[in-house]
C-alpha cells in the first residue's frame, strides 16, 4: 500500500464515513444498533463515544488512538478494496480495513457471532 494512502487513511474523518457505513448496512436491511455494535466490540467505543467522535470530526488517527482494539482483531481476514487486511503493513491502515471489513460482512448479512469472532 503507498504511503500517501496511508496519510489519507490518518487525516480521513470518521464523522464522514460513519454516514457510508449506516446508509450501506441500512440498505442491506441492517440496523444502526448492529452497527453500533460491531463498532464497539472492534473499538470499544460505545454508541455516546461514537457520538462524540462524530462532533469532534475525529480523523482516523485520532480515532484508532483511543480505541481499545479488540484482541479478536486479527481474527478478521480476507480481502477489502483489492487488499489481504492480514497482510496490510501499516497498522492503522490496517485497522481502518478491519473495520471496513466488518462492516462488509454486516451489510453482507453475515451473523453476528461470525463477524464477532466468536464461537457459536
């Protein structure tokens, strides 16, 4: 991956991407709460911290900072815009794509506990 878009990936606002990812899970006849949900169980961050990521237009960098990634996280393979997100070396890129990823598989309608990771 080039390093500008590794830059982009830092400096994009989450506040502007959250929108994509309601409308896209929304479409698939997702809810904003699973949404929520796979947000928090990649981040930690619950649905009043998403809020306020969102007015702070916090960018991505900021974003990843804070967050508390699940140990899980590295559980989430395949392949997003092209890339293998277990072979992405720059690791918040890589973060980014693993939440694109989850995302993906909600929209796709995948269940719960396979997005989550968890043992059914």
């Amino acid at each position: 991956m080039l390093k500008n878009q590794d830059d982009r990936f830092a400096q994009m606002s989450f506040a502007t991407v959250y929108p994509l990812y309601l409308a896209k899970v929304v479409r698939k006849g997702r809810t904003e709460a699973e949404l929520l949900q796979v947000i928090e169980w990649l981040t930690g961050f619950d649905a009043k911290e998403v809020d306020q990521l969102i007015e702070t237009k916090a960018n991505f960098a900021r974003f990843f900072d804070k967050a508390k990634l699940n140990p899980n996280a590295s559980l989430i393979t395949g392949v997003i815009c092209g890339y293998r997100v277990e072979d992405i070396e720059n690791p918040l890129t890589q973060k980014v794509r693993y939440l694109d990823k989850i995302v993906d598989e909600l929209a796709q309608g995948k269940k719960m506990e396979k997005i989550l990771r968890q043992r059914p």
